[in-house]
C-alpha cells in the first residue's frame, strides 16, 4: 500500500502567488493543517502550515492580505512519493518532526497530502486487525483440544 491511499479525497492546494490570508482560509475551509503551495505547473513551490502561521506570521503586525504566500511558506519541502509506504513515511514524519508530507508524482506534481493523523490511523487499523486475528486463532480450538 502506497502513502497516496491514505490522503484525504480532496487537495488543499494553492498558488505560491496567493497572500497569507487565501492560506489560511483554504485551511478553515478544508478542516486541514497544511496547504501545499503549487507552481503554475502544479509542482510543489513550498508548504505552508499552522506552525508557519504561528512562527513567521503572527507576530508581523502586517495584513494577511498583504504578505505573498511565496514570503511565509516553508522551502525546500521533504516529499514523498506513490511508492513510499506508510512505515516509512510515519519513521519520516516521527524522525523531522513533520505533521505533513506532500506526495508527488515523479515531475514534484502534487497528488495529495499526507497528514500524521491519516498515517496513525491507518497503524491503529493495522493493529486492531493484528489482535482480532490473534484473538480468534486463540479461541479457536485445534485437534484434540
């Protein structure tokens, strides 16, 4: 299983053109945590995040509305791929401290966003499978049991 399966449907993405403000309310509107930010050939520019908002941002005084994205967002970005796994985007994410990773085709096109959240989940599913299969071979008895 590949990391673009555990993406949610719909890409919040935006310009790298776009201001602070578009950012953030492509955020609040998609309920996610991160924009990827796209060149005018859908290739990731750069990543823009609520640690963004709080460290570079925030404290400006400037409007949001003012301040090009391309000013705030977070570059050079670590990506993932289609054949990246999710053990090995999780031990990615856990080792940088990263709540999101981009997944790109192999031209940096952006085809989905991986958050930390859709990768525990799939690891907590993973799991709970282990433990009822383990659970119904110890109920079951063998031969001669």
């Amino acid at each position: 299983m590949g990391v673009l399966e555990l993406c949610d449907p719909e890409i919040a993405a935006i310009s790298a053109e776009a201001s602070v403000a578009d950012a953030i309310r492509m955020m609040l509107d998609h309920h996610v945590g991160a924009v990827g930010v796209i060149d005018n050939e859908k290739r990731v520019a750069g990543i823009f995040t609520e640690r963004d908002v709080l460290r570079r941002y925030a404290l400006t005084g400037v409007d949001p509305e003012k301040i090009p994205l391309r000013e705030m967002m977070t570059t050079p970005v670590e990506m993932a791929t289609e054949a990246t796994g999710p053990g090995e985007a999780l031990a990615t994410m856990v080792e940088r401290h990263f709540r999101h990773l981009p997944v790109v085709d192999n031209d940096g096109r952006l085809l989905g966003m991986l958050s930390i959240r859709n990768v525990l989940q799939w690891r907590v599913d993973s799991l709970a499978q282990e433990l009822d299969s383990m659970e119904q071979y110890m109920a079951n008895d063998g031969p001669g049991g």
